[in-house]
C-alpha cells in the first residue's frame, strides 16, 4: 500500500530542523592553520594602531614651527642629525632646524610633529655634516600616522563565527593571535544505502550504479565547514541498516543517510527510524526536488534521511543540513545567502511545489543573472558540475520566461543569511 | 637620491609577469581528497547514464501492447510475476498480461517498455498469485529512463583546470575515478623582510609591529589553491637576505618577499635582484596602491617583491600572483573574475593612477552592489577582514559618487576570468 504523507512547507521543514540544530564546540589552532575555520571568539585589537605615531612616508621628520617660514624663494636648511629605520628609535633630541632622516613606518622622534617628504627635500653636506632644505611649509601633523587613529586599543574588530579570511588573518597576526580559538568542526557522518551500489573503483554490473551521493555530499559536507565521515554503503537489509546506522550515530554530531526514504518497499529509514525511537520531524515536504526528505531526531541528535536522487539530495543537503553545521560554527548567518537574479532561459514547467532548480549564476553588466542547469536531458549529468546555485520558484506558480526576476540561493558566498530568508 | 622610476600600465605589467608564468605539474590524489583541488584531466563519462534501461518510479514494467484497451470502465489485469529491487535484474521472461513490480532505479525486464506508477494501481491477490490492474493505456517508453539518455559513453563532462566542487567529485564517484589527476599545489614561498617585524606571539616594543602580511599572504596563497612555505622574518641586512632568498629559491616555484621594493635606503630587494643576476621585469606599476611592486625572473623563476604595506600586498598578490598560480593549475581563466557593479557610497578621491580599492561585494535586488572597506580611517584595520573584492577605478579619472556604475574583480570566486578581462 502507498503510505499516505502530509507534506510540510519549506520554511516549517528548516524551523523543525533548527530547533535541534544544537550549539559549537571550541578548540585552538595556530594561526598558521587558521585559514577557512570559523572564528569561536571576537577578534580585538591589543593595541592602538598605529602604536606609536609613525611616518607614513621615507622623509625626514622635523618640528612644523621650523618650517612657518619656507618658500620657493626661502628655502630652509635643516641638519640631518640622525637616520632612523622602521623598527628603530630615535635616540638623539632634536633642536631648532635639525631633521631627522625617517623610513616608511618608523616612529617620529618625540620633538617632532611633521614629516616631509623625500622628494620635497634637496640634499647634500658641508663639512662632513648632512643637510637638506625645503621650499614650503609645513603644519603640525602633517604626513603623521598618530597612535590610535586607525584602531583604538579594545575595539572588536571581527565577530565570533566569521570565517577566517586573508584579511582576518592578518588582523589575528597583528594583534598576536599566535592560537586562535576556532569553531570544533562538526563531524558529519555518512552512510549511502541501496542494494543498487557499487563502489567507485568496481566495474559497472547491470542493475547497478556507483554510489555517488556519498562522495558529493562529503564535499557538500567540507564546503559548509565540517568534517565528514563516511561509514561505506548499506544494502537494502533491514537488521543491517538498523544495526549499523544505530552504532554510527555515537560517533558523530549529525548523521546522514542516503536512499530509502520513499515509499517503496525496500524503503526502510521510516522503520528504523521508529525502531530506534527518534522522533520523526517530517517525512514530506512541499518541495521538488527532494520531498521524501525526512528528518527524525534522536535524544536531540539529527538524523537526516536524505533522497537517493542526487539532485534531491544535494538540495536536501544545502536547505536542512548546511544551516545546522554553520549554527555549530557560530555563524549568526548559517542559511544560504538570498537574493534577487534575472532568468536567462525559459523555464516552461509549471511548479506544484516550491522548486529548487540547480543552475548557475553569473554577473551581466552589473546584474545576477541565473542560468538552470540541465534544462535539456542531454546536459543532466554535467550540469551538476557547474551548478553554484538554485532558483527558487515558489509553488502554485505557472512557468518563467526568459527576463524574469527570481529568487536565487547562492552557494558558494561564505557570508549567507540569517532566518527568514531576506 | 632618489631613483628615477618609469611607471608602466597594470595590463602590461600582468603580461611581463604572465609570460614567466610557467606549466602545471600533475599528482594523483584518492577521490577521497580531491574536494578543492584543480582536475589535471577532463572527466569523461566510462559509460551511458543510465546504463540500462531503468524505471525512474516505483511501480509496474508492462508491456504497453497489453494496456492499449484500458480505460476507466475497462480496468485490465495483469499478474505480476516477479519484484525486482534497485540494483537487482528480472530472471522471469514477462508474458502477456504480465507485470513486474519494479522499484525506483532499478533494470527494466527485457519485454517491458513501459512503467505504471504504483498509484495508478490496485493490487490484489487471488488463489495464492499476485494481480494488479490499470484502469488507461500507456504507450512504449512511458515513464522509461533510456539507456544512454542523461550521458553518452565517452562525452566530456567536466576539463582539465576546474576546481573540483562537490557536483564534480559526484561525476567522478559515477565515472569510476577512486584516483583522480589533479594539479599538483605549486608552492610558493615566503620571506618577510623589516628589521621592524615582530613574530606573532612577541609582546609589542617601540618602533616595531608585528608582522601580518605573510599570515595574510599565507591566506592568500591557499585561496588560490596553491601551496604556502613560509620562511620566516628577516631583517634589513643586506647579506643576510640575499643568502635566505637565494637558498630558498630553490626550494619553490614561485617566491614572494614583502617589504624592501621602495627607494628607501633599506630597501634592498633590487639591489638583490641585481645581485641574483635576475631579469627585473618591472620596478613600478602606474596604480595605486601597490606602485612599487616589483617582479623580477630569475631562469625563468619568478621573484615577487611586494610592498611592505599591508593593501599593496594584498592587491599586488591578487593581481600578480595568482593567475600564475592558477595558470600552474591549468585554469584556462586564471585572472581574478572581472564584473559590473554599482557603487554605494562616494569616493571623492581622484585617481591619477589606475586605483584597486579593497571592497566588499553584495547583492540588492538582482544588482551587485560595491561598497568601498575602510573609507573612514577609523575603520581601516578591520576592513581588511570584510573585503571580498576590488573596485577598479581607471587611472585619470576624478572622484566617484554613490550610484556610478564602477569595475569590480570578485575575490572569492572560483571561475575567473580570461585575460585581457572580459
């Protein structure tokens, strides 16, 4: 018999999902290894920027009050009494009309409370000592970076749940973060189910397909920032699959399965789910593709039931499991990010449900511009490969035509969306 | 004195870099790793998708001959003889009136050429046999997966020089690739100079900081998908750093100091390239920041000597390095992707030289929006961890306002562009 399922709207499915998608846990890591981990604390400065008030310029820093004078036909001698490079101090006073020699970065000498230019100087020497001159004046302040005045000693500069950039390094580095503490990767676990698969290096047998799903939504698994464990495959034997799904599940933060979530008779994750006493969250959704995902929860732990269909369960993945491993890597922003794009091609069916079509979106003069995948079945099986996004077309609407605006999810921005959708 | 330097244009100095750029080597990783690498091969489909015939639907092979006369007052019976479960094959010859229970996915009897979805149904038993009868005809090749019809065995499903993302891996799970060719990581070493640079974990003193831009170029490098070597920190000590980048170039593909490319007095890098016998491509670039950068070759080895200030470096990586990084890693589009965009605030400053203003991309209403990091100095530090793009703002042009239509380069996307950018 065909059992009868209710199917659930999209937003309802993610909130039942949310609600046990549970909380990060830390660990360090040096700085070294830090790149693509999420931050598991507040990024502050330890110290004013500059530190100490800096020539921005190669120069010679003298006292603005020696300069009032200076003009094109005034020129002013100034004695050059010491050279200070970056990372050096000065270590003489300095007096009325003397200079100081300054590279770019250095700190100013405490006398001094401007900076001229390289190229604004003449230089030369008389008896054995250095000058130089300059033709115009200059104010106090000029071509100083003061202490402070790029960042303030104990402002929060990035957020907890950030991911770890080029430029979020650097601040770490600037301001001594030789550990860092990072979001614990959750580990994921997978097992793919179905008396149909084979592994990826046997041959091809009739009847038989390569298990594929496992191996996409590990990487599904790596992009989102976790860590996956793949358990192997399950053929369609019920005591099997409930034995060995029931022993993975302590070995992992969240589990997944592939396959046997539909209403066929080798169907089993409805019965091991009720075996093992998890609370089934939904078994439909209102959605294409990917309605017999189902979701149960076990002592606050989720299991995903994810489709055997590939393009349904790379959709399950990104819309169910992606938000609960971005929640557990403190991400304030765990869903995929929204926006609005223009169709590129027409999409001619009509959408029961809500639809998620896999395409690709690319930038036109200015705009988003959204091609579907594999809108021909010749281009099915490569049009995984170039997806980076799904439209989304809402349910009880007729077909898009080419120009039209649409919801696009964008899957690979690192920055996503917080709930609803905006 | 200062030295007299010639600014060349940044597409000429991208090409003198280019024409150093060199070839990609290949090593074969497990599929298991290949997440993120760049395929050294084109992937190509070892068989049809599907490879046989296949029910798409849990239901019914029949024989569409046998249903021509089925209709809502003329139900036909037929009984089903045998089920066949994904991944299974009939072992009965289906007679007239025949029908084989059939699950998703799996081989179609060799006499079938249709599939009745199971809720098109009524099934019952009689006298110990199995019966289900169809109340409307079906015609051959109703609800069919053909043979072949996703994929011809021997089509070109992803080339050589795509990274390797999560619908790609799931191609070549289905194509037998447990190893797979991908580009070996160059490695790209690191040295950087500054008698002003602390390490990360040292407490901060006078006149010195600590050193961000190789943490920060760490970063850089693994984003481009190659290889980070890290040297270490070196002072200004002439001798001393030409001994280290000498002994270190042979230990890389590609060697990146910072710091030292100026024409202040401890600004030993061309000096050192002299000293190499390195062929100086260029010594300064007409943009801003980053005007000093300078690349030189060395037996056909590339040297890069980047400014010590922290968005020179940033910029003069991006714009530099990594399409010779992503060159070695056979992408046909190596140059950072190149689009439209609106700008979000005013830039006031003119541009006397072509100018890469650190920015962050985001998406309003199918628009990519571009707002420039760090326009308050106040804000300048941490805007290094928020940029995910540069605006482009052409060298002869006075201040943008809010509104204008400006160029932006998309820093974290994986497909790039061509060169001269599109």
């Amino acid at each position: 018999m065909v059992e009868r399922r209710t199917p659930i709207p999209v937003p309802e499915a993610v909130s039942r999902v949310m609600e046990f998608a549970g909380k990060g846990t830390k660990e360090i890591v040096s700085i070294e290894a830090s790149y693509g981990r999420f931050l598991a604390e507040d990024v502050i400065a330890d110290h004013d920027v500059p530190h100490f008030d800096r020539s921005p310029y190669d120069g010679f820093a003298v006292r603005a009050m020696d300069t009032t004078n200076a003009g094109l036909e005034n020129p002013i001698e100034f004695e050059v009494i010491e050279e200070i490079g970056a990372g050096s101090v000065a270590t003489k006073k300095v007096e009325a009309f003397q200079a100081v020699r300054i590279m770019t970065g250095a700190a100013m000498p405490t006398e001094c409370d401007a900076v001229v230019m390289l190229e604004l100087t003449t230089e030369y020497e008389r008896d054995g000592k250095k000058y130089m001159s300059i033709k115009r004046p200059f104010k106090s302040g000029d071509n100083v970076s003061f202490q402070g005045e790029d960042t303030k000693k104990g402002s929060v500069l990035v957020e907890k749940g950030v991911s770890i950039n080029p430029g979020v390094k650097a601040l770490l580095a600037t301001f001594g973060y030789h550990q860092v503490e990072v979001a614990k990767k959750p580990v994921v676990g997978i097992y793919a189910t179905g008396t149909e698969l084979l592994d990826v290096h046997e041959e091809l047998a009739p009847g038989k397909i390569r298990n594929s799903n496992a191996y996409m939504i590990s990487a599904q698994i790596e992009r989102a920032g976790a860590e996956p464990k793949y358990f192997g495959k399950l053929p369609d034997d019920f005591e099997l699959c409930f034995e060995s799904i029931k022993n993975a599940i302590d070995e992992v933060d969240v589990l997944i399965t592939t396959g046997g979530v539909s209403v066929g008779d080798y169907d089993y994750l409805p019965a091991i789910y009720e075996k093992l006493g998890a609370e089934v969250l939904f078994n439909k959704i209102a959605m294409r593709p990917g309605s017999v995902t189902t979701v149960a929860q076990l002592h606050g732990k989720l299991l995903f039931g994810l489709s055997g269909n590939p393009s349904a369960c790379y959709v399950g993945f990104e819309l169910f499991v992606r938000p609960v491993v971005r929640t557990r890597l403190f991400s304030t922003c765990p869903h995929q990010l929204k926006a609005k794009a223009v169709l590129d091609a027409d999409f001619p069916k009509p959408n029961p449900f809500t639809r998620f079509v896999r395409s690709k979106i690319s930038f036109s003069d200015g705009k988003l511009v959204v091609t579907p995948s594999g809108l021909d079945k010749s281009n099915v099986v490569s049009s995984l490969a170039g997806a980076n996004a799904f439209m989304v077309l809402p349910g009880g609407t007729r077909g898009f035509g080419k120009g039209d605006e649409v919801d696009v999810l964008y899957l690979e921005d690192q920055e996503g969306s917080r709930w609803p959708w905006k």
